[in-house]
C-alpha cells in the first residue's frame, strides 16, 4: 500500500510537469516527482526482503532489482536531452509511463500475492508456528501469518498435511518461499 501511495505522489508530479508552465508550480512537481522514488525503493527493498526466501534466492533478487534501478541514470542522459529544454516533456512522459507501469505492476502483485495467501490457506490451512507475524488483515479475520526464514519442518501430521513426509530436514528449509507454511507479507 505504501508503494501505491507514493508511486501516485509521483505520478501527479509528473503529470503536473508535463502539463503546466508556472516555474514555481513545476518546481513543486519536481519535488513531487522525485519524493515519491525514495520511499518505493526502500520499501521495495524491505518487500523483497520479506517475501522471497531462502537467502540465496533473496541475495539475486535484491541485486537484480537494484541493478536494474541503477540503469536508469544510464539511460537518463540520453531521455533529458539538451534540445528538450526548458519543459522535457520526453523525459517526463517516459518517467511517467514507467511510474504507471510499476503502479499496474504493484497492484496486480498486491491482488496475486493476496489470492496465493488464500489459496495456501484452503489447501494447507493456517499455519502454526511459534514465530508468527500479523499483517493488518490478519489482525482482522485472526490468520497467523509465518514471518520469513522461520519455517520449521513441521511435526509428523504437518509433514503428511504438506506432503513433506518423505523430505529430509534440509529440502523442507531450502523450499523456502515455496514452503506450504509459507504467507506473504503484504
């Protein structure tokens, strides 16, 4: 939800950009525009952290995502170019469109992520654990929610439940995110 919100923060800054002309206006757009990066990215950050597992998957997706974030001031130079001045609308409308992009990306992960957490709780049931972590809606309808890295391989019902029986300790860790006990943070 927070990623929605400042992602919207930079969207009508970018908006504002490309439409008006008042320096002053724009001037707060600009600030708009670019406050609302600093809170995505780190909370981008802390989401990954939360809901990929185990370590070495986390490590690749961290280091994909912040690779990827770095190419854009690769690509900066060649979006605000000299001759687009003093306005730029190319290089805000492209900034733009991947602000939209990435809202439409959030939202469907939020709505995915959301149907999986229900789908593993029809099939597995709840999980119990003595590491639980409550997100807002499980405080609302009492779901324990499994925080990451703290799955346990389950008692013996567990393991039949899951269909882990025949897995050592080891394979049942290394699952991960893919765990049956596993629930995303959203």
């Amino acid at each position: 939800m927070f990623i929605i919100f400042w992602l919207s923060v930079s969207i009508v800054g970018y908006i504002i950009l490309i439409t008006l002309e008042n320096l002053v206006v724009k001037y707060l757009a600009v600030i708009l525009a670019t406050g609302g990066f600093s809170p995505c990215i780190a909370t981008t950050i802390a989401f990954i952290s939360g809901n990929i597992s185990p370590h070495a998957k986390r490590v690749t997706a961290l280091a994909f995502m912040i690779s990827v974030g770095h190419i854009g001031g690769v690509i900066s130079e060649q979006l605000y170019r000299t001759q687009d001045a003093p306005r730029f609308i190319l290089g805000h409308a492209i900034n733009l469109g991947f602000c939209v992009l990435s809202l439409v990306s959030v939202v469907i992960l939020l709505f995915g992520l959301r149907a999986e957490n229900r789908r593993r709780d029809r099939l597995y049931g709840l999980t119990q654990s003595s590491f639980v972590l409550m997100d807002p809606e499980s405080i609302s309808n009492g779901t324990e929610v499994q925080c990451p890295d703290t799955i346990d391989i389950g008692s013996e019902e567990n393991r039949r439940r899951w269909g882990y029986e025949n897995m050592s300790e080891q394979e049942i860790l290394d699952l991960g995110d893919q765990h049956a006990a596993w629930r995303y943070i959203l």
